[in-house]
C-alpha cells in the first residue's frame, strides 16, 4: 500500500475557517509561504499604490501577522531592554494597542577585543538581528508574542490584556533569537536553539504552563556554541495520518510528535545559523543545513530513527540554496532567492537546477518571498521589491522601489488584495487603488 501523505496547517481547531483574510503566523496561513490573496498589486513606489504607512517605533525584523482588522507586529528597543507588542486597524494603519511587555536589566558590554565568534553580545545583534525577530502567532481573540529567553506573552486582540507571561525559559541566544512560535491544538511550541542550551517546549495556550519540553542533543558538549545555534521555525505535517512537528536546527532536522515531544526522526545534513522554514508537498520534506553542510535536502517523512541514509532522497551540497531566507514549493519547482540577489527555480523532484536569473539589486535578501496567483514577490533590504513568474522562466514581471532608507528584513504578507510590507522603519499597506 503506498504511503499516504497530506499537508497540515499548522492550526487547527480554531483556524478551521481560515481564508484569504487571515494570516495567523509566519509563512502565512499553510505555514509554506503561499497566500490565498488575489489582485495584489504589480507595481508599487512611495507614491503608487500606498494604502496607509505607519512609523513602527524601535526596532524588529519580526513580520506582520493579521487576524480580522488587526495588524499585529512585535519590536524592541536598540539595546534590547525594552520590548512592545504593537497592534494597527487594518483598514487605516492607525495604532490601536502600543504595549510594553518586558523590561530587563541589560549586563554592561565589556570594552575589549574578542574573536568574532565571541563578540560580544549587543554587537553582533545590533548589526545582524534585533531584539524582536520571531513573528507572533495569532488566533481569534489571541495573540501570542514571543522574544526568545527574554519572555512570551498570550494578549487579550481587543483589550491587549495580559492573560499570561513567561519569563523563565532560559537560553543563550548570542547573536538573537528568531525562531517564531507555532501553534497545535491547545499548545503553544517554542524552540530555543541557542549557544548554550538546544530545546523545544510545549506550552498550554490557555495558561502558558508547560506541558512539555525536550533537549535537542544534536551536538557534542565541546562544540563551540557558534556551531549549534539555530533560527528555524517548525512545521507540522501529517504522515499516514501522524502528525509530525517537522524541527530543523544546527546539525540536523528532527521530526517529533507534536502532542508529546518524543523524536521519531533525524536527518543530519551538519551546517549552523538555520533558518528556513521547512516545505512539505510532493511527499517530501525540504530542509537546510544553511551555513555548511548540505544547503539544500529533500527527505521522505515516513521514517523512524535516523534517516539520514534510507530516506534522503537528494541532497545538494553547495549552489543556489539560500542560507537565509525560506523557499517556495511551487507544484513540482522549488523557487528561491539567495543573499546575492540570484532568484532560482529547482526541479522537487531531483534537486537539479532548471534556470537562474540575477536580480537588479545590489543589496541582501533576508526576507522570505511569498507566492500567490502564479507569482512570487521577493523583497531587499535597501526596498527594492521584485515580481516574478512562478515558473521555470523566472520572467522578472515588475522591479519596485520604497524608501531605499529602510529596506525589508521582515518577510511580507498577503492578505485579500493588499500586500503588507514591514520595512526597518514602516509598514506598509500596499494595494491596487481604485
């Protein structure tokens, strides 16, 4: 009997009714980066197609998250003691909750010389991160809000009240947190893959205590902790009707049940810094090792164990695969975008290159682009933002500038008609204007 294989949205019960007018958590409402939106505009600028535009104080990398009219984002102070939650009416961009949620005593910075690998700490988050880089989760009347060990909040969506806070889930990010939070069932699941500690956790959405948590021992204690961190965000997928927390991280990608925690699968494909999101369809898992290892592997979910040899159905080594930004499953075509600015398309089914266009930038792509109606749109981080056939042609359809200034670290949204686009400074609501 062949094995049956189906994708899984990430929530379930509550986003049942799900359509092309939520986007509850990041890479949208399949978890994969693919919007139900239809209409989105082609061509943008500062003076074409701006629905509203509103400032976003401090810093945040973390992108959009919308659940009826509401627009909800996270930031962060520069140094990282202070730490909002902002909510936005969707219709207007007008600031409806502007929420401080944490505060923490920073150590001082010790002005000397290390090597970059032990840089210290603020360093290295004020030039590559920010302090609120993992995008929230959202549900009806909910919204949860996640800033790595400094605390995780669930939030009242009409009042902003606080219906319950962690703050004593430690870990050594280094150089930042950016893994965003998952919701199943009635849990809330976090990963923490940092310098000094790896672990996922389940918490109760109701009244965030934990129901469980399991150390990712992936690595040997002497490694340099450079070596273990990850930025990933998990993905759950159903395999001959068994949901699957599918988890990449340094070293390995594991799969665990998601209502206990146990592994059922590795696959080690070495490597650090992940953090792509991974993509299920076509019976395959694609994951990444990112920087070093394979950068790109597919994998067949239905193992136990590890995998890494009787289920890696192809892997490549080196080439286009992005080490940052996540990739789109397009019918049988991997699409994608490296930090050089060179959009591909890969045959699923072999990993083999099918065609490569450079793009006119000459800036770094940390977003993830996103896909609806056969195309995809990528953004830079100087505010360059690019419309492409999601084809094996990668026709180039429209190249598109906002405030060269404040460019896109976040990734974007797609919600009815209308893109949301945070740049390090705005965001944007981009729309046909009628």
């Amino acid at each position: 009997m062949p094995t049956r294989l189906s994708a899984f949205s990430l929530l379930t019960a509550s986003l049942v009714a799900l359509s092309a007018d939520n986007w509850p958590e990041f890479r949208g409402p399949h978890g994969n980066g693919h919007a139900d939106a239809t209409n989105l505009p082609l061509t943008w600028s500062e003076d074409q197609n701006v629905r509203w535009k509103t400032a976003i104080h401090d810093k945040g990398w973390s992108s959009p998250v919308v659940w009826g009219n509401q627009v909800w984002v996270t930031t962060a102070s520069e140094a990282g003691d202070k730490c909002y939650a902002v909510a936005l009416d969707r219709e207007t961009g007008k600031v409806i909750h502007d929420l401080q949620l944490f505060e923490v005593r920073l150590k001082p910075v010790k002005a000397k010389k290390k090597p970059p690998s032990e840089m210290a700490e603020y360093e290295l988050w004020a030039q590559y991160n920010s302090y609120a880089s993992p995008t929230p989760a959202i549900e009806e009347g909910r919204v949860y809000v996640h800033f790595g060990a400094t605390g995780t909040a669930c939030l009242d969506t009409a009042t902003g009240k606080e219906l319950w806070k962690r703050t004593d889930l430690e870990c050594g990010h280094h150089r930042g947190a950016g893994s965003s939070p998952v919701l199943y069932g009635d849990l809330v699941i976090l990963t923490f893959d940092g310098f000094d500690v790896q672990y996922l956790v389940a918490l109760n959405k109701q009244t965030g205590e934990t129901v469980w948590k399991r150390d990712r021992n992936f690595h040997p204690a002497e490694r340099n902790g450079d070596l273990r961190k990850a930025y990933a965000t998990p993905l759950v997928i159903t395999v001959n009707d068994r949901p699957l927390l599918v988890s990449p991280s340094a070293d390995a990608t594991a799969a665990y049940d998601p209502k206990t925690g146990e592994e059922v699968w590795r696959v080690v494909h070495g490597g650090m810094n992940v953090g792509q999101r991974p993509v299920f369809g076509n019976g395959l898992v694609f994951t990444s090792g990112s920087d070093g290892g394979k950068s790109l592997l597919a994998v067949r979910p239905d193992g136990k164990g590890n995998v890494t040899s009787s289920h890696t159905e192809w892997a490549v080594a080196k080439g286009l695969a992005p080490n940052r930004t996540s990739i789109l499953l397009v019918g049988d075509k991997l699409l994608m975008v490296n930090s050089g600015g060179i959009a591909s398309c890969l045959s699923a089914k072999d990993g083999k290159e099918l065609n490569r266009v450079r793009l006119e930038s000459r800036a770094a792509f940390w977003a993830s682009p996103i896909y609806a109606e056969g195309k995809w749109y990528l953004f830079d981080e100087t505010g360059g933002g690019f419309v492409l056939s999601a084809d094996e042609k990668l026709t180039v359809l429209a190249t598109n500038k906002l405030d060269a200034g404040s460019g896109c670290r976040a990734s974007p949204v797609a919600v009815g008609s209308a893109l949301y686009v945070r740049t390090t400074t705005h965001l944007y609501r981009l729309e046909e204007k009628k």
